[in-house]
C-alpha cells in the first residue's frame, strides 16, 4: 500500500526531504514505520521524541495505517 509522509522541523532535516511517499506492506501501523524510518535515517533515533499524526489526529504506535493515508511527521518542538 501506498502513503504519503510530510515532515517538519529537524526531521524534515534529516530526511533531506518534506515529503515522501511510501510503500508499505497492508496492515503496517506506525510503531513499523517508525523503525522504518529510523533505519533509514539512523539521525531520528536521536531526537527526544518524535510524534506521528493521520488526517488531523495524533496517532499511538499501534494505529494501522491504510492505502493513502497521509502521515505527518512531527520532532520535538520548543517554545514558550
């Protein structure tokens, strides 16, 4: 199946990139994709959190993904 992926900040940084599309094996959920990811882009593993949004709602790791989702990668922000 196929996604799209949008990334922010320092994660779009290091992906080199601010939106990619995947493909992904039917039934993948994010806790997959993140260690996709974080495979290969080693970098990521080294951010303090990095969260991961479908539509307009943030997701857990085990929300399956489906065919065209859009998924929104989101690093650690900072601010007061």
């Amino acid at each position: 199946m196929k996604i799209s992926l949008v990334a922010f900040g320092i994660a779009r940084e290091i992906m080199k990139s601010r939106t990619w599309v995947l493909e992904l094996e039917p039934g993948s959920n994010i806790a997959q994709l993140k260690q996709m990811l974080v495979h290969q882009f080693p970098e990521l593993a080294s951010l303090r959190s990095l969260s991961f949004a479908v539509g307009e709602d943030y997701q857990e790791d085990n929300y399956v993904l489906r065919e065209g989702d859009e998924v929104v990668v989101i690093p650690p922000v900072s601010g007061g």
